[in-house]
C-alpha cells in the first residue's frame, strides 16, 4: 500500500476532507452573494489569529466546547449518545454558581469545590438518563433532550429567585473573587503586576484584555485521560464492550446497568466540569436568565463528529470550531457578509464528516489504478483478486 493511499483512509483525511468541502461551498455561496470568497477567508483568518488577544479569545470559546466534545465522544465510545450535553452543561453553571455564592473559603479549597459541584450537577444528571437507560430501556435521546429542558427552567428559576438575584439585572450574583481560575487572578491588575506586563505587550494584551484562564489546560488534561480510560484500563474495555455487544459483554460477566449508568455519570460530570469552568472564568462569573439554549454542548456534539469521537481529536477540532465562531463575527463587520455563512461552513464540515467512507474511496480508486498499471486485476475494493481468476 503507497503512503497516499494510507493517508486516505486515515481519519485526519477524512477530517481535512471535510474542513475543505466546507471551504469550497462557503467559498460558491459567498460568491453568488457578492463577496469576494479570499477576502472574506482572510478576514475569518485575522479575525481568529490576527492579534495575541484574538488568540486568546479563541482559546476561551474552545474551552467548554471541547469539554462537552470529549463528553460526547466517551460515551460515544461506549454505545450511547449524549444528547443531554447542553443540559448537563447548564446544571453544571447553576451549582458552581450556588457554591461558589454561598462559600469564601480561601482559594485553594474554593476553587476545588465550586468545580466540584459543577462536576456533580452534570454528573448526577447524566446518571440519571443512564439509570432510565439500563433499567427501563427509555432511550437516553428521548430523557437526556427532556433534561435539557428541566436544566433550562431551572437555570431561570434560580437566576430569579430572592436568594440569587442580582437587584436591577438579568443575572445571579456572581460567585466570590475566590473561586477565580483567570491566569494569575487578581496580581496582574495589581501595581507589581501591571510593571510586570509593561515590559511584555502581547502578555500584557492578553491577560489584562482577555479572560483567559486555566480551563483550556485543565481540557487537555481530562481528554488526555478519558483516552487512557478508554484504551488502556479494565474500566474502558467493560465500558466499550457493552456499547459494542451488551449480550455478550453480559455472557463474560460484566455488569450492563452498571457501566451504562457509569458512562452517563462519567459523560455528564465532564459537561458539568464545563459549565463550572465558565463560571469560575470568564466574566461575568455567574448564570444570566436564559432565553434559549446556550449550544455549548450542540456545538460539542459538532466538535465530537468532526474528530470521529477520538477524546484527543477533540482538542484542534474544538479549535477550529471556535477559530470560525469568533472570526466569523471579523466577516461580518469586515465584508458585510452575514455569519450564517459560517453556519453554512460548520453545518458542511459536519456533514461531510459523517460519510467517512469519502477518502477511502478515494484511496481505493488510487489502488486500482496503481494495481492496474502493473497489469494486476483487482477486486472493487482495490485488492488484488486471487492469481486463479486472472
């Protein structure tokens, strides 16, 4: 096999297949609407990476959706879909924000808890789908797209109550400056930090102009882990063989109900750990009143697809995916063009994501033709035939 034809049937083909079908077609549609398509990617380009901060910035959207992209992806792995990312999302911000309201501790043990109970909101729900999943059979589609629902009106609920509402505003209070998790806090507004960044512009732009905070890091880390669970440890083998075959994984021993519902824990803790990172940093660190899903975990659900539900994957995809978000607002007020031309990028990309079998088609015909000039009759699938049938 020549080294095209294994890169066209590996999954970053198939991704980088995707991202550029879904070029070309935004490129046609701006076309026919009357931009120009290499001015309008240009403008996408600088919006996205054209200044430290930009950077910065896109860093910060592509924290919770590549959190909610691993959740997705893990229990993807294991037979179910998270459709209930964007509620377990939700419920994470609405209990780090009662914590993280209620308590000021000192902040190495605020922190850990306000994270905490963001982790146990998602977690608890996603449990719960998992629960209805494995004992009554109910579709984790149908409960976990309900539970959405319940999040949302909860978030509102609490938003507006005496307890949490921030007088003359749409918002809970926020959580106390302990439960911080910006890079470096509150030093580098100080006079020692300000010194500090003078000497440095493109630091000082970034953390002084930006919220940019641990989350990104903290994201790698648990989709660095989730792929080692998956792949490498007695819990991931359980977990993916009863997503493979649940009557044989039950035939070998191992407990169906129990992994289903500890998937969904584990899928929907990752969600809330999500939420609990956007409140503790980004500003303005509460829950607002909502008046329609927020789409961090959808979006998640789009990273998932475009990195085939690889954890690792996750981290570009979920860069790219918020390099288009936050540049694709550069082309609006550049070229004029409306953003739903990135919408139209995305919804392609997704798309051509979900039909894999594109590039190894692609390499198949590769292998024919190479088959053919050395006079070798081949199969469809691009293998030769046995000598035989010659």
């Amino acid at each position: 096999m020549s080294k095209l034809e294994q890169f066209l049937r590996s999954r970053f083909a198939a991704a980088l297949a995707a991202v550029l079908v879904g070029f070309a077609v935004s490129a046609v549609v701006l076309a026919a609407a009357g931009f120009n398509p290499i001015a309008s990617f240009a403008a996408l380009f600088n919006g996205a990476f054209g200044k430290p901060k930009y950077i910065a910035n896109v860093i910060i959207k592509a924290t919770p959706i590549l959190l909610t992209g691993v959740s997705v992806s893990f229990a993807f792995k294991t037979g179910l879909f998270n459709i209930g990312a964007e509620g377990q999302y939700i419920l994470g911000t609405v209990l780090a924000t009662i914590v993280g309201v209620k308590l000021n501790l000192p902040m190495p043990l605020q922190v850990p808890i306000v994270l905490l109970s963001g982790i146990l909101g998602g977690a608890a729900l996603g449990a719960f789908v998992g629960w209805l999943k494995a004992h009554f059979g109910i579709h984790e589609v149908i409960t976990s797209i309900m539970c959405n629902w319940i999040s949302f009106y909860l978030c509102n609920y609490v938003v507006m109550s005496d307890t949490f509402h921030k007088p003359n505003s749409t918002s809970a209070l926020p959580v106390s400056p302990s439960s911080y998790t910006m890079i470096l806090g509150n030093w580098k507004k100080s006079e020692a930090g300000t010194e500090f960044l003078a000497g440095i512009p493109w630091l000082r732009e970034i953390l002084l102009k930006t919220d940019l905070n641990y989350g990104f890091i903290i994201g790698i880390l648990v989709a660095i882990l989730i792929s080692f669970v998956l792949t490498r440890t007695k819990l991931g083998y359980e977990l993916r063989a009863v997503g493979f075959n649940r009557d044989a994984a039950r035939f070998s021993g191992i407990s169906v109900e129990k992994n289903i519902v500890l998937s969904m824990l584990i899928a929907g803790g990752i969600c809330g750990l999500a939420g609990a990172l956007t409140i503790t940093g980004i500003s303005p660190h509460t829950i607002t009143l909502l008046a329609a899903m927020e789409s961090y975990g959808f979006n998640g659900m789009s990273v998932a697809f475009i990195a085939a539900c690889s954890p690792i994957g996750c981290i570009p995809s979920s860069i790219l995916f918020a390099s288009l978000i936050y540049g694709g607002m550069t082309v609006q007020q550049v070229m004029g063009a409306p953003s739903d031309i990135i919408n139209i990028m995305i919804g392609t990309i997704v798309f051509f994501t979900a039909l894999p079998g594109i590039t190894p088609l692609l390499a198949n015909m590769v292998a024919r033709r190479r088959k053919e000039r050395e006079n070798i009759r081949v199969s469809k699938d691009g293998t030769p035939l046995p000598e035989k049938e010659v």
